[in-house]
C-alpha cells in the first residue's frame, strides 16, 4: 500500500482549541480508517511544522480524501508528499 507522510500546520483556531488535541488525533484515525488507510505513525514536531503523521493508504484518491475531510474542519492544514521504499527508490535512481 502506498505510504504517505504529511506535515500539519495548526491554524489559528487550531491553536485556540489545542487543549482538544488528543480528541482531534482519534477523529484524524478514524478518518483514515474509514477510507482503508492505517496511520502508521506520528510525531510532535518544534519548528514550522507542529505534527508529522507516516498514513498507508490504497490510492492516491481516498488520501486525498482523507486529507481534506481532516482539513475542512479549519483547525489544521496539510503538505503531503508519497514516500516511496529505499528499494524501490533506488532501483529507480539506478535507472535515470
């Protein structure tokens, strides 16, 4: 399955409502579950970014989903990037 890691931003409201953060990570699961994904882990961050989340999901589409259905609430926003295994991320280099 296909591997995704996200950066998160809190937004403005975001911070205001910080002490609802543990909730908010249950509802994030939940999502990514309810679109066949696995939030496999995440990390506090100190820096531009606040949390880092490492999410397999089957397709492109349901962790764009995802993603926005977590977005929408306004309290947080997403750069997302795929991440691809050091195997297959080799062979491609040796193929350029």
């Amino acid at each position: 399955m296909p591997v995704y890691i996200t950066l998160w931003k809190y937004t403005r409201d975001g911070l205001m409502d910080i002490r609802n953060t543990a909730a908010r990570f249950e509802s994030v699961k939940k999502i990514i579950e309810s679109y066949g994904g696995k939030l496999l882990n995440i990390y506090g961050l100190i820096g531009e970014y606040d949390v880092m989340t490492i999410i397999e999901m089957p397709d492109k589409i349901a962790f764009s989903a995802a993603i926005l259905k977590i977005c929408s609430s306004g309290r947080i926003s997403a750069k997302s990037m795929n991440a691809i295994p050091i195997e297959e991320f080799l062979k491609i280099t040796r193929e350029v």
